[in-house]
C-alpha cells in the first residue's frame, strides 16, 4: 500500500505522503530535476540493485554536466538506496533516485547551494504497465533529438524528457506504441525514454553515443551480447536502414529486450526474431541472478 511506503528525503526515512516540493522550487518551476532510475531483483541471499555502480556514476556524471553539486558520495548514495530498500520491504522493483533545487525560485536562475536527494522505492507490480507480453509497434517520430550543443543529452534530467513527451504523443496519435526519434542530422538517436536495436543478418546494430542518453540498459545489452559472441556494432544508422531491418527491439530500466512487431506500415512477423529472442533469454537469466558471467552486475543491497 502507498500509504505505508517510506522516502528518503536529505537523510531521513518520511511518508510517501509527506515527499512533496513547492511549485515555486526551482526543481519544479525551472526543470532542472535530475533522477536515475534502476530495477531491484529478489536473490537468495536478499534485493539486489542492477549495475548500480553505472548508475550512480551517472547520476554524478549528470549532475556534473549541468553544473550541479550532489551533497552525498558515491558510498553514501548507494547506502541511501539500501535504507529505502530496507524501509519498504522491498525485494522486486524499481528505484527512482531524485535531486532537485527545493528552494523557492522566482527570480532564481542558479541557485548557489548543494541538490536536495529523494529516494523512491516503487515495487513491482500490475499497475506499472510492465506486464507487455506482445511486440509493440513502433514509427519515425516527426520530433528529432534535442541537439547536443543546446543541452548536454547525456544528462538524465527532467528537462530533456519533454522532448520524449512529444514523441511518445506523437506516436500514440498516430496509433503507435512509441516513437523513434532522429537527430538534427537525420539519424536515427533513440525514443522516448528507450534506446533502440536493430539486427540485419545476425549482427546488432545500435546509435552511438555523443546525441544520445547513455543509457545502462543499452550499454549492458552491448555488453552482454558481446559476451555470447553476437556480433555487435554501435554506428550511424539512416531511417530507411531501420525500416529493412530483421529484427528491432527497444531497451530500458523495465524490458530490457522489448521486441518491434511492426515498424512504420511494416510488420514485422516473426518477432521477436532469433538474435532478439536469444538476448530476451539472456537478460531474463542475468536479472535472476543465473548467469555467473555477469553476476557483478546484481550488486547486493547491505
């Protein structure tokens, strides 16, 4: 029940009810939030936090890039995490990690003083939305990726996701389940709050870094895949490469490996295909805790 569950908020374990900020803060008022979103796993030995290490490292990397000063250490962050956890009795969920400006800013354009943290333990469950179990479909969205030299996108901050808000719109405007942005150069870059993959003839092919979030889902599905010897390439990908692909799939903190059925007007039939499928065994069998290749990335909660 939300009733019962507890936020970290600057130190202290508070009511859900009571994790709130002035719409006058400059968090609120300016979007200039910052947050880090990861997923907690139920082994035996207790909740662990996937590849928390990377997560946190952004979550300072972001903070870093908007000029911004984060009151607790890596150490201190990753024991936060453990207390709301802890707290919440939680063992299959998500963590949303949340530092802002709290101080009231109506003429404020940069505060001077340290970020206010909030952390958030959201279990798993029904009334999430994650219970996909088709392909989704996806489209070229009409909005393209915010430019790198407008603001830093490889910092998660809330700002940046009005972007994806209106190709998530779009998309469900036009009767599609997300939208695929470019960049101002017209490649391909990412969606709304996923990455994306493609395969042709076996081999798995994603954007590249410096226009696009760096996200940890993406980098582990790299990563992973390289492991089992799929062939792997991160390289600028053109619309109409996309649109001849075998096999696409979007990744993020909740799937992973999310299958495309249908891209634009072209379905794609037997999704989710041979590479996808495989990589879908393969992340299912890491977040359990049942592939010793990658068991540093389940990183136990103290």
């Amino acid at each position: 029940m939300r009733d019962q569950r507890q936020v970290w908020l600057n130190g202290q374990l508070i009511p859900w009810e009571n994790a709130t900020v002035h719409i006058l803060s400059h968090g609120f008022s300016r979007g200039s939030a910052i947050f880090e979103v990861f997923g907690i796993h139920p082994l035996p030995a207790g909740p662990a936090a996937f590849r928390l290490d990377l997560h946190l490292r952004r979550f300072a990397r972001t903070a870093q890039l908007l000029g911004m000063e984060l009151a607790q250490s890596q150490e201190e962050l990753a024991q936060a995490v453990a207390e709301t956890v802890r707290a919440n009795k939680m063992d299959n969920g998500f963590i949303k990690m949340v530092a802002y400006y709290g101080l009231e800013a109506f003429a404020t354009l940069v505060p001077g003083v340290k970020l206010d943290l909030s952390v958030f333990a959201v279990p798993a469950s029904a009334d999430l939305g994650l219970d996909l179990s088709k392909p989704i479909s996806a489209c070229i969205s009409k909005w393209r990726k915010i430019h790198p030299e407008t603001v830093p996108v490889a910092a998660k901050a809330a700002s940046n996701y009005l972007n994806g808000m209106l190709a998530r719109q779009d998309a469900l405007r036009r009767g599609f389940d997300v939208g695929l942005m470019m960049d101002t150069h017209g490649f391909m870059a990412e969606g709304s709050i996923e990455a994306f993959f493609m395969a042709k003839n076996g081999v798995l092919l994603t954007p590249p870094l410096g226009r696009i979030l760096a996200s940890v889902s993406r980098q582990s599905v790299l990563d992973a895949a390289r492991v089992v010897g799929i062939e792997a390439h991160e390289k600028a990908l053109r619309p109409e490469e996309l649109l001849e692909a075998d096999e696409i799939f979007t990744s993020a903190t909740p799937f992973k490996v999310l299958p495309v059925g249908r891209i634009e007007d072209r379905k794609l039939d037997d999704a989710p295909g041979p590479v996808s499928r495989g990589l879908i065994q393969l992340m299912d069998a890491i977040v359990a805790g049942r592939d010793e290749r990658f068991k540093d990335w389940l990183q136990p909660l103290p």
